[in-house]
C-alpha cells in the first residue's frame, strides 16, 4: 500500500490506455470525427467514457438520463452498456450536434434505446418531473453549460432513484477551480456546485480526476 500519488505523465497515460482502453470502432470513427469540430473540447476522453460505462453496468442501470449530448460520445458509450430494453432520455439544444450523434447511434445499433429531447435542459427535466417521473432514474451524467450546473444536479437528483447514481463533468475545469486568479462565471458556478456536493448530506460522494475531473454521487 501508498499513499503517494502517481504523477500521470504522458508515458503514464499511454500505458493506462494502451492496458486499459477497449474503444468501439464506432467510438473511435465518432472521436476522430470529432477532432477536426471547432468545439472538439467538449467531447469526454475515451477513457472516461469507458469508465462511465462501467458504472452503468456494476450498477445494473435501466434508465439513464444525459444532459448535454454533442457529438455523442457520452451517450454511445452509455448506450452501448445499458441493457437491449434500456432507455437513455438525452437532453441538448443543438440539432446540428445531436445530427452527428444521431448517425453514430444509428452505426453503433443504439438508435432505439435514446429519446433525445431537443431544447433547454432545465425545461426538459421539469417537464420528465411533471410527467410523474421523480425516482425513476439509475442514473445521470451532467455535462452542459456550467451556469446551470447546480439546477441539473438538483433536478436530477430529483429524478433519481434512491441509490442512483449523478456523474458531473468537468468538475476540476483544468485546474482553475483551485487557481484563485480564475473567477469568471463558469469556474465560479462549478466551484459553488463542488463546495455544495461536499456538505450535501443527500449524497455520498468521490471527486475523481477523471479526465477533468468527474464527482460520483450517489443518492441516499
């Protein structure tokens, strides 16, 4: 046993992938696609959605909720893990991302499991809470404008049932979290959610630095 922390060089990050990494071929057509996407920042790193999909299947997820879908990387790899009757309610305001990850969930054979909804999240998911859907979720990855992050991570805990689980991305927003001479709006809402996540008895929690920094939550 250590309690010294492995520093992830780029020899290190080589070695996880090249040991760990099992990309889909669709995966990888979907990622070097979206390379060249002048927003090609937003997209998960594999490896992370490797890991995601792992969750889904160590807690036998059914029903999954995404909020802020892109490309459709996230939410292939979700798809892929969930089971032949599972859903995935995929939440976006963009038809001109959400038509690249249309055609990848049609190449990867998961068209059929994702309602994607098209519009402001926040509408998206109090509307799922009106229809009676509270506690109906196994989970839900949050990964779309940071402003509103905390309203997500309320909502959707909302939705969730007991033991489910919240993954939120981008929660170290490449480490100006913990640099103080970062105060712009999003860097100063994903501080408020973290610092809000931490006191927030509702939940047991592990921030992980998971590409840039993934918080697991699970509902109590």
């Amino acid at each position: 046993m250590s309690t010294k922390r492995t520093l992830v060089t780029d020899a290190v990050y080589d070695y996880i992938l090249t040991h760990s990494l099992r990309e889909p071929l669709v995966l990888q057509k979907l990622r070097d696609e979206t390379a060249g996407h002048a927003l090609a920042n937003m997209q998960i790193a594999a490896e992370q959605g490797q890991f995601m999909a792992l969750l889904v299947e160590l807690i036998g997820a059914r029903s999954l909720l995404e909020i802020g879908v892109f490309t459709g990387y996230s939410s292939t790899s979700l798809a892929l893990a969930l089971p032949a009757d599972g859903k995935l309610t995929a939440c976006d305001i963009s038809k001109k991302h959400t038509d690249v990850a249309r055609r990848y969930w049609e190449m990867a054979g998961v068209a059929h499991k994702i309602d994607l909804r098209l519009g402001p999240a926040l509408d998206t998911l109090d509307s799922l809470l009106a229809d009676g859907l509270a506690g109906s979720y196994d989970l839900a990855f949050i990964d779309a404008d940071k402003a509103n992050y905390d309203g997500y991570y309320e909502r959707s805990l909302s939705l969730l049932r007991q033991g489910g689980l919240i993954l939120i991305d981008n929660v170290l927003w490449s480490g100006q979290v913990a640099d103080p001479a970062f105060d712009d709006e999003d860097t100063q809402a994903i501080r408020a959610l973290n610092a809000k996540i931490h006191a927030d008895s509702r939940v047991t929690i592990s921030l992980l630095p998971v590409a840039d920094g993934l918080t697991l939550a699970v509902k109590r």
